[in-house]
C-alpha cells in the first residue's frame, strides 16, 4: 500500500481536496489492477506499472473540463477494465454510472472493485451500447473504443438533449490519442477538442486529447 501511496501522487499533484475515504479508494486501486492483471490481461503489461498515470489521472482529465453535477446518470460505452468509469465515480461520488462492455469477464474486475471498495455509485451491464433500449443518460464517456462516427451512433440514442450545466449540455465526451484529423473530418461532427497536455504536465500526454460532442 506505502508503494500506491507513492504512485498516487502523480495523481495528488493535479488534485486536492479528496476526502479520506477517496484517498483510500484511489490508493487501493492500483494494487487491485496490478493483482486482477495477473489473471486476465485488462491492463497492457508495459503500462500497468504505470497505472495511476496512463489509465487513473487519464481517466481523471475529464474531470479538470467537466464538474459534473450530483445525480445525473452517465454511460461509460466499451469501458473495459473500467476507465474511465470507475476513477470518475470515485472522484464524483454523488454521480451514476453505467459501466457497459460486451466482453463479461472485465466486468467482474470492475464488480470486484466496487464491492472491495464501497463504491456506490456504479453499475455494470454486460452488452453492447447499441443494445440498450428505454435508458437515457446525460453523458456518454469513453477512452480509444472505437471511431468517432461509431462512437456517435451508439451513444445518441441513449442522450438526453438536454442542458446540464450552464457550460454543458448533454453529450459524447471521449478521451482519444494521435492525429484525429480523419477521423473527426469522417465523423461529419464538430467535437470541442481539448489537449491534454495542456491540463497535465507529463511527456505522456503529447497528442492525448478530451474531444466533446454535445446533443
């Protein structure tokens, strides 16, 4: 645990006011990472000694644009391993979310997570996004999943159109990495596109950005 405490600060270095019960959850979650990939290979090999930089404080960079506020529902679409649901929910506790991944087994990592944690506010459903029926959500998050026209195409049906705060309104928000020029121009969309390392000082986040693309 002193070990996670030491990789947690990459992520202490950007944001403070955590309460205890964050800093417990955020210091454990490495180690469950670590241990989980032993068994199935969530994390790639070469990038889960790096855990709390390239995948928690990645996660987290939505949280420098976005205050999400407490009770809306969000959708993190192909989440995977559970990034970058399961930081968000531990950073945003009052805010739902529905952790979605066709692949089962990854999602008994996060179910894993969440009951060693407490962590309350998060759900999981094994399926496709485009499968879901009847829901809606006022955000749909996702990190390197699939194109953006694709990511587009699942996720507006289950958006709301609605304003959310007075910056934001409902919308796709995706973290996504190289040169995005064709993907964006194939998308026939105009997402706000933010660079992360302008938000996060660390040589890992050259050509990382957050890319928002509202209802």
């Amino acid at each position: 645990m002193e070990e996670a405490k030491s990789e947690l600060e990459i992520i202490t270095k950007y944001f403070a006011d955590f309460t205890p019960k964050q800093l417990d959850q955020l210091a454990a979650l490495g180690p469950l990472y670590k241990e989980w990939n032993e068994k199935i290979n969530v994390i790639s090999r070469k990038d889960i000694d790096a855990v709390y930089l390239k995948h928690i404080l990645h996660s987290l960079s939505l949280a420098t644009i976005f205050d999400f506020p407490p009770a809306i529902n969000i959708i993190d679409i192909g989440t995977g391993g559970g990034f970058p649901g399961v930081p968000l929910a531990i950073f945003f506790p009052e805010v739902k979310f529905h952790l979605v991944d066709s692949i089962g087994k990854k999602l008994k990592i996060i179910d894993d997570i969440v009951l060693k944690l407490s962590i309350q506010n998060i759900t999981t459903e094994h399926r496709r996004a485009e499968e879901i029926k009847n829901r809606k959500f006022d955000f749909a998050v996702s990190r390197a999943v699939a194109p953006l026209k694709d990511l587009w195409k699942w996720s507006r049906p289950l958006l709301k159109n609605e304003r959310i705060t007075e910056e934001f309104k409902s919308g796709l928000i995706c973290l996504k990495g190289g040169d995005l020029s064709q993907e964006i121009s194939e998308s026939r969309l105009r997402p706000h596109i933010w660079e992360i390392d302008k938000i996060f000082n660390e040589d890992y986040f050259k050509e990382k950005f957050i890319l928002y693309t509202p209802t």
